[in-house]
C-alpha cells in the first residue's frame, strides 16, 4: 500500500464519519424512534464499548496479553464504579498493572 492509498482511505473514511453524524443531526427532527428501538442503541453501543476494551485488556497484538493488563483494568473499572475522578482510574489502573509487572 502506497502512501497516497493510505491517505486516500483515511479521507474516505473520515468523509463517511462526517456524513454520517450530519445525517443524525439532519434526520432526528423528521424521523421518530420509538423508545425500544433508542434502548437497544444505547445497548448496542455499551455492548461494543466494552468489546473493545476487553479486546485491549485481553490481547497484545495476536497473542494474549500478561495478566497484569486485564487485572489493571479490572482495577481501574472498579475505581471508575465507584465514581472516581478519571485522573484517579487511571493511575489506579496503571499503579496496579505496573505493581503487578514488578511482582511477577
């Protein structure tokens, strides 16, 4: 893959992310959705948040990741169910994962 071919998908995709949000702004005010159809989008996106950071904390690269990663974000998780402040989840999760490197 040349540079240009490279450069030339980001824009692609860019521009589609870009028609697809004004798309959300320009149709909310002409179509209606029903309240099971807005839950199950908000389900959806939970869904795949929370598949992708588990496919961050579980894998690196192709292969498995140490166990400190997902114990640290396990940590981290916890910190953020308990409301604290996103600067304390991360370093609780980074604290925990690089306490866990050390001891292991």
């Amino acid at each position: 893959m040349t540079g240009w071919e490279f450069a030339c998908g980001v824009a692609i995709l860019a521009g589609g992310t870009y028609l697809i949000r004004v798309a959300g702004v320009r149709l909310r005010s002409r179509i209606t959705v029903s309240p099971a159809v807005e839950t199950l989008l908000e389900r959806s996106t939970m869904i795949l948040l929370i598949a992708v950071g588990l496919t961050g904390a579980l894998f690196a690269g192709t292969e498995l990741s140490d166990p400190a990663r997902p114990i640290g974000v396990a940590a981290g998780a916890v910190a953020a169910l308990l409301r604290a402040p996103l600067a304390v989840v991360i370093v609780v999760a980074a604290a925990t994962t690089a306490a866990l490197r050390l001891v292991l």
